[in-house]
C-alpha cells in the first residue's frame, strides 16, 4: 500500500516571522520534530486536560461497574467476566486505528474516541438489562481504547525522549486529580442526594463531552513529529516490548476485573466505599506519579520494570490468602500504583523504536495487550466458582514471567540495544 505523508512543514512566512521573534507557533515543530505551542497552549497542557476529561467519565464509570453489576443487574462471576471479555474486544482491534488515520489525524481521532467515550458512559443507566449492559460497555469501550491508542501515540512523539517518563508523569498525575473528582463527587453525593445510577452516568459522561468541546475550540491542531507509516508494524527487534506488553496485558486484567470484584462480592463493599477506595488511589496517583515518572528517568527501565514485578508477586500471593477487609483495600491500593511504573514499558519503546513507527505500533501494541484480555475475565470468571484463590496465585505467576523478561531490558536501551541476555557473558574484548 502506497503511504501518502501529511505535510508537517510549516508555511515559511509565519515559521520565520517566530524565529525572528524567539517565539514558537502553536501547531508547529522545530527541527527535533516534537510540536511547540504558546503558554498554556501547549502539547503537554493539552495530553493532560484529554487525560482529565477521560477519567472525568471512565472513574466514574469503573466506580459504579461492580455494583450496579450485582445490586441493579444481579452479575455472578459468569456474567462480569463476560462483560469484561466484550470490554476487551475494541482494545483486541485497537489496531485498526492506523486505518482511521489515512482519513483523519491523531489528535483528531483522539477527540472524537472522547466524545464515544462520554457519550458511552452517558447512557448506560438507560440500559438496564444484561444485554443493554454489554452494549453500552461496548460503546464506552471503543472510545477508551482508541483514545489510549492515540494518547500513547501521541505522546511518545511529542514528548521529547529526555522528558518523556517525567511528562508521562505529569499526566497520570493531572488523570488522577479528574479521578478524584469523579470519586468524591460520587463518595459525597450517593448517599446525601440519594442519587441513581442513572443520574450518575449521565452527569459524568457530560462531564467528558463538556471538556472535549472546550479542547476543540481552545486549542490547535498540533503537527505530529515524524510522519507516521500509514500501515501496521510488526518488526522483530520489537520482540521484548511485545512479550512485556502481553504479559502487562493479562496482569492488568487481574487487577481491574478480579480485584474488584472481590471487594464487593466477598467483603461487600458499597457505592460510597468502592469510592472512598478509588479517592484514595487517585490521591496516591497524584502524589507520587510525577515522582514515579523522575524516578523512571533517574533509575532507567530495567530497574523500574523489575521494581514492578517484584511487588505484584507479593501483591497477587497476599490477594489469594487475605481474609481481612481492610488489608484487601490496602493492596488494592498498592496493586494500583503499581500502574505508573508502566510508564517504563512505554519509554523504553520510545528509545529503541524508529520514530515513524510510533502511531502504527501504538495500535499493535494495545492488539497485543487486549489478546490475554479478551479471554482472560470469562475464563478466570469460571476459575473464579471454584476457587478465586488460584486467580490471585496465576497472577503471581505472571508476575513472576513478566520479572524475567524484566531482566532483558538493557541498561540503556537504543535502536541496535534493544535486548540482553544476562544469562550470557559478554563478549571478551579484541586485544590491542
């Protein structure tokens, strides 16, 4: 297939006029090829406050899941694992994103998976049957996942490689704070006011769409870096961000299907509960992400991953075992952030990736990452019957996998440095 590359130069004229004034053109790019903007306007401001406005609609959503799953609709562990598995199914396609782009641009993409995405969570106490139930997740849940698509994308390229994990950072961090709205807004208002279901998804998916208009009409549209191969990508030097990215994939899902499943089914959390529980996430997020993200840069991949996948292992063991309500919370908030060390996974595919790559093996990735998801919930779902134990103990053991592969990641990973193998000596060096 014949790629058409969009013009990402400039018009000379206003380009001079701004280097003659040391200042940068929104929407432009120097010749290191991250975009520039004015003020607040700038690349960076914008990935945040598209951070914020999904998480305004999706926490709100993730808050509410479980229990309108079970108190409004009556889930067993059969049904929530196969509504999980159709939340899967777009991320599975994420790939097909790269098509979209022959028609639009990333930022544009990225707009309208928010307004899906709000528009999603908006009806879906409308809905209030199984099968409306699975429909409604399917919608929120194709705008998610493209959105996170283009968000990655998008990132990685005009987020310069230096400031990457820190920016990156900054950006959970700013999520976070739009998550503890939506948690203390629901933790406050469910029981003062009594509120439904029904009125809380729809107030949070307006949330999203209010804030999306305010991005279309305030901001520009900025010029991707490099441009990016219309067409997907599959490069075997890539080998180790993809078994990473799988393996993140599964272990994901244990966390966000079955850990809080398990807080409402056998601890019985409520609405406002589930909430406090999720406020103090977002707070934990918020803190420590932007450190996380400098920690990242300080310590490199490697460390960070291993760092990662030696704490889920103690996580996912205590899971299996833990009879206490309380300390259940307490590793559903370790367990959570955890999450930001994931910023690792992403920089270390910044470095070693060629730049025009970026788009194409964003939507790859998030393919890769869905395949363990899509199956994962229904199946576990049944393991789940038996004995929710031995899900928590599974997860241990794909901790354990994603530890090894941890270890191949290289101190300073570059294209032609992508992978080491520790369990080989070095080569000898050539005598003078």
């Amino acid at each position: 297939m014949r790629e058409s590359a969009p013009n990402t130069t400039p018009d000379p004229v206003p380009a001079f006029a701004a280097a003659e004034a040391g200042a940068a053109i929104p929407g432009t790019r120097p010749a290191g090829g991250a975009p520039t903007g004015t003020g607040w306007r700038s690349p960076l401001i914008l990935l945040m406050i598209m951070a914020a406005a999904m998480q305004l609609s999706f926490a709100a959503w993730w808050n509410l899941m479980n229990n309108f799953a079970v108190h409004e609709l009556g889930f067993t562990g059969r049904e929530i694992g196969i509504q999980q598995s159709i939340r899967e199914i777009p991320g599975l396609l994420a790939f097909t994103a790269i098509y979209l782009l022959l028609f639009m641009r990333e930022q544009t993409l990225a707009y309208l998976s928010l307004g899906l995405l709000g528009i999603g969570v908006a009806v879906t106490g409308y809905f209030p049957t199984i099968w409306g139930f699975y429909l409604t997740t399917l919608v929120m849940s194709v705008g998610f996942h493209y959105y996170e698509t283009m968000n990655q994308s998008l990132s990685l390229q005009w987020l310069p490689k230096e400031r990457a994990a820190a920016g990156m950072g900054k950006i959970l961090s700013i999520g976070a704070a739009a998550q503890l709205v939506a948690y203390g807004m629901i933790f406050v208002a469910w029981k003062t006011f009594e509120l439904s279901f029904t009125t809380v998804f729809l107030f949070a998916g307006l949330l999203t769409l209010v804030v999306l208009a305010f991005l279309v009409f305030a901001f520009p549209q900025f010029r991707e870096g490099v441009p990016q191969r219309k067409q997907l990508v599959l490069r075997k030097r890539y080998w180790l961000y993809y078994a990473l990215t799988f393996m993140g994939g599964a272990r994901r899902q244990i966390f966000t299907v079955f850990a809080g499943f398990l807080m409402v089914e056998r601890f019985g959390y409520d609405v406002h509960e589930v909430a406090a529980l999720f406020l103090i996430n977002g707070a934990v997020n918020m803190l420590l992400a932007p450190k996380i993200g400098a920690w990242i840069g300080k310590v490199g991949e490697k460390t960070a991953l291993t760092v990662e996948y030696i704490g889920l292992i103690g996580v996912f063991t205590t899971y299996a075992f833990v009879t206490n309500a309380h300390l259940a919370g307490a590793l559903y908030v370790i367990d959570h952030a955890f999450f930001a060390i994931a910023i690792a996974m992403k920089t270390y595919f910044q470095k070693i990736a060629d730049p025009a790559d970026i788009a194409p093996t964003a939507g790859v990735a998030f393919t890769i990452n869905h395949i363990a998801a899509v199956f994962i919930p229904a199946l576990f779902g049944l393991i789940w019957l038996v004995s929710p134990a031995a899900v928590f103990l599974i997860g241990a053991a794909m901790a354990c996998v994603s530890l090894v592969l941890s270890r191949l990641v290289p101190d300073a990973p570059d294209e032609g440095n992508e992978v080491v193998f520790f369990w080989r000596k070095p080569a000898a060096a050539p005598a003078e």
